[in-house]
C-alpha cells in the first residue's frame, strides 16, 4: 500500500481565541470589536448602551441564552445557513459550563467527577461544532486563581474559568489585565507566528489583527448539517447491523464530531452509501 503523505501547503484558518480577565476589565469591548459579531450573551452583559452602539454599528446580532442545547442549535445554524457574521462571541463561557456541571450534578451525582465526565463529553461536541464553523471565534472566561502543581496550594498566578482544556482547543489564549492605568493583554498561549507566547501588548482589535496576518473579515462559506430523514436512515441502518456500534464510532471519529446529527449532509450519505452493508 502507497503512503498517503503529501507536500503541505498553506491554507487560510480562521481565527479561535479565548480572552479572559477579571471583571469589568473589557473582555466584551474587546470581543464585539472583531468583524460583524454575532454575540452569544450568556449573562445579559451586552444590554449596556456602550455595547448595543458598537454591535450596531459592526453590523452584529446578539442572542442571549445560558442553554447549552440553544448555543449547540445557534451554532449549528450558522454552519449551515448564509449569513453575513465574521465572528461568533460566546460570551462568557463560564456560565454555560458552571448550568452544565450544575445540570449533570442533578443528573448523574458527583460521585468519582461523574458530572465532570458528562460535562466534558458535551464540551466536545461544542468544540467540534467550532472547528466546523466558517468564522472567526472568540471565547470569553472569567478569572480564577491558578494553583501551583506541586499540592502546595501557592498561587501561581490566574488562569480562565471554564472546562478544562479550552486552551488546547484554541489558537491563541489572551489574558487581559490592567497596568498603570492602561488596559493590556498577555499572550499565554499562541499558534500565530507574529504573537509570540509572554508578549503584553495593547487590548484591542487593531492590535491582533495587525499581528495576526490573515483575513478575519472573510466571509463564511455555508456547508449543509445532515438532514433530519438521512440521520433517521442512518441511525435504522446502524441498529440493524451487528457491527452498527463499532461503524459509529469510526465514523464519528473519522467526520470529528460527537453525534450523527453534527456530520455534514455529504458525510452523513457517503455512510448511507457505504458498499459494506
């Protein structure tokens, strides 16, 4: 069998940022400065006037909502329908984790971190969701204390509060802070050449834009979410096939995402299709 490598070429990736900071330090100003923001309000932070001006003016949208199945639906809609935003805001996302862990403590207890595993598993498929979607992504958190590793319990400085490994997920981590009397953000974590990981710098859009290089105003390019009848197919065919569970997972795995419903119309038909039924 031939290998399957290839010579890499450069492609344009769109933007996924988490900002965090403490309060009142302007992690919302910062986020609807990006391209056409589409705001997804998840603690009624954007009713202020300051905010409505400059999400008019961008030419934005705000939803609000603390339900993890409203912001998976929303996200899921501006995959696939055309619209004009550049730029989805989740803004902060700690409220959303804290309703799921709450949600999921009711549901499973919290015995062994059972609702933390239940968390994480739907914090996924949001991921998943975000790496689909066509637009630029910022990530607000608030700040909590970070603890040094070592079972000391000494401060080791701040860290975002929201599900574990956000960071990971994202291209560039910005803690926001103020310093004799400006307001700055810290590169923490970075996969943009020109924002180098410990760098403090201004806290604003022109700032990363211009350090950033690509085009974040980029229109987005809809691509359609499976249709209900085919995930309906799919899921008769899976259960009337010994080896349904185990294809499932493949596949699943294979088009990155964590339910059927989430795969693209194309993949979801080339799995109906598949000669080995």
């Amino acid at each position: 069998m031939a290998l399957r490598g290839t010579t890499p070429e450069k492609k344009a990736k769109r933007l996924k940022a988490l900002v965090y900071g403490e309060s009142g330090v302007g992690k919302t100003t910062l986020a609807i400065q990006f391209p056409k923001p589409y705001l997804i309000d998840t603690e009624r932070g954007s009713v202020n006037d300051q905010y409505v001006d400059q999400i008019n003016k961008s030419g934005g949208a705000v939803f609000h909502t603390t339900s993890f199945d409203d912001i998976v639906q929303e996200i899921r809609l501006l995959i696939s329908e055309k619209h004009e935003f550049r730029t989805l805001i989740l803004d902060p996302i700690t409220v959303v984790y804290e309703d799921m862990l709450n949600h999921w403590e009711r549901r499973v207890g919290s015995d062994f971190g059972k609702h933390y595993s239940a968390a994480k598993k739907e914090w996924k498929r949001l991921t998943s969701l975000l790496t689909k979607l066509d637009m630029n992504v910022v990530m607000t958190a608030h700040q909590k204390v970070q603890y040094a590793d070592d079972g000391s319990f000494k401060v080791a400085g701040v860290t975002y509060d929201g599900a574990k490994g956000t960071d990971y997920w994202v291209d560039l981590a910005l803690e926001c802070f103020r310093e004799d009397g400006e307001r700055k953000m810290r590169v923490v974590k970075s996969r943009i050449e020109h924002l180098v990981e410990g760098e403090s710098m201004a806290m604003d859009y022109e700032t990363i834009a211009h350090h950033y290089g690509g085009n974040l105003d980029a229109k987005s390019v809809p691509v359609l979410i499976a249709q209900v009848e085919n995930v309906q197919e799919l899921e008769r065919m899976i259960q009337g096939d010994d080896r349904g569970a185990e294809l499932l997972t493949k596949w699943l795995r294979a088009a990155g995402v964590e339910e059927i419903k989430d795969m693209s119309d194309e993949q979801i038909r080339r799995c109906i299709e598949w000669n080995g039924w």
